[in-house]
C-alpha cells in the first residue's frame, strides 16, 4: 500500500469591520476545494464583535458580506459552526437562512 501526499492552498477573506477607525468586528470566509465538486465550498469562521459593540447589527452585516464575498467567488454552499451551548448564536444562523444540517466533531490537539 502506498498513500501519496498532495500539498493543498486555500485562499479566503478576512472582513474588519472599524468604526471611527477603531476595529469593532471580523469575520474569515476560506475557501476550500473538494475533488466532488468543481466549486469550492466557503466556511466562516472567526466571527467576532467587541462585547460593548454588541446588539448592534454589526455580525448581522458582516455575514451578509461574507455570504456575499461566498457567492461572487461561486461557491457551492457556506458552512458556519458553533457549538452547542450558544442557543443565540444557531437562531442567528436559523435567520440568516442557514439550516441545522449536521454535527462537527473536534480533536483537540494542544
């Protein structure tokens, strides 16, 4: 048996969301290829918005962005995670028309 190994980019955008030219919020888009697909799929990640910045429609409107950054660079769905314990956080997703799709399972290694 033989397993070869095939070095694999990614490229992705990074959203900073400033206001009077100090950063209130973020949001990462990367971009991954998948051999079943000819389009990449997009996965956020990152999402965050200073606490006293908060309830304030700002990680409504950086996702949008980034679902629109995901559609011009065509890719074929977004996958947003969380985990379980933020209830807020999946009726946010609900909003922006996501759908509870699956389960993530993580390893840490550090």
């Amino acid at each position: 048996m033989e397993i070869k190994k095939r070095d694999l980019t990614f490229t992705g955008k990074k959203l900073i969301l400033e206001i009077e030219g100090i950063k209130v919020g973020r949001i990462s888009i990367i971009y991954i290829n998948n051999d079943l697909h000819e389009e990449p799929y997009a996965l956020i990640e990152d999402l965050y918005i200073e606490e006293n910045e908060r309830k304030k429609g700002y990680a409504r409107k950086l996702f949008e962005l980034a679902i629109e950054e995901a559609k011009k660079h065509r890719t074929y769905k977004i996958i947003a995670t969380s985990r379980y314990s933020r209830e807020q956080v999946h009726q946010f997703y609900l909003r922006l028309g996501f759908k509870d799709y699956g389960k993530e399972f993580r390893l840490d290694l550090k």
